[in-house]
C-alpha cells in the first residue's frame, strides 16, 4: 500500500492505493456502496400535561380529515382520534392512554404542520 496526498477543491485528502497483479485487474470491478439514507426524523413523543396527562401531537404534515373526539369525552388507548391526510394517505393518530379529552386543537379540514398539538387527554 502505498499513502497519497489529494487535494480536491481545497481539502486535503489522505488516501492508500494497492498495487494490484494483472489476475486480479481483470476480475470483475467492484460496485460502489450506495450511499447512506439520512435516518428519519422520528415523530414527537406525547409530552405530559400540567394534569398529568398527555399531548396528542401531529406526527406528520397533513390535513386533518375527522376530527373522532370531542372536549369531555372519554376514550381508550389506541383509539382512534383523529384521520390525517398526508401524502394522499389516511393515518389514524391514535390515543396513547385512557382519559378523558381535554384540549381539541384542531378542527376538521385543518391543516397541520409536525408537532402541532392535536388534543390533550388527562
């Protein structure tokens, strides 16, 4: 192996070239590796409420398409709150406890950036 010096557009590289014979010249080239896809941003984590309960926020960008609560009322976990559109896909934004709704943020046909607080359930 021997260590080069390159510099490309002003940054100074540090790069090892192997010598190779003429057998393994003529194998077959080596495909690149694909570059890494940049890990996605994760979605916003129910943060907890002054009562003690918990946010509801948006996961996603979209447009509210039902809004399925309403202040007082009571729901489970894993029920289905809200349908937002996002990407011309419908997601079901679901409840992470058992309460009793609190705060509705958003109204039906609303659209919604990430985070954006969605309801409360206390």
């Amino acid at each position: 192996m021997k260590k080069y010096h390159v510099v490309v557009n002003g940054v100074s590289y540090e790069v090892e070239l192997e010598a190779m014979d003429s057998a393994s010249a003529s194998a077959t080239p080596v495909a690149p590796a694909p570059a890494a896809a940049p890990a996605p941003t994760p979605a916003p984590a129910a943060a907890p409420v002054a009562n003690g309960g918990q946010s509801v926020n948006a996961p996603m960008p979209g447009n509210i398409l039902a809004v399925n609560v309403s202040a007082g009322q009571a729901v489970k976990a894993g029920q289905v709150l809200f349908i937002l559109e996002a990407m011309k896909m419908e997601n079901e934004i679901l409840s992470p406890c058992d309460g009793t709704v609190g705060v509705v943020g958003v109204t039906k046909g609303q659209a919604v950036e990430t985070g954006i607080l969605l309801c409360t359930i206390g």
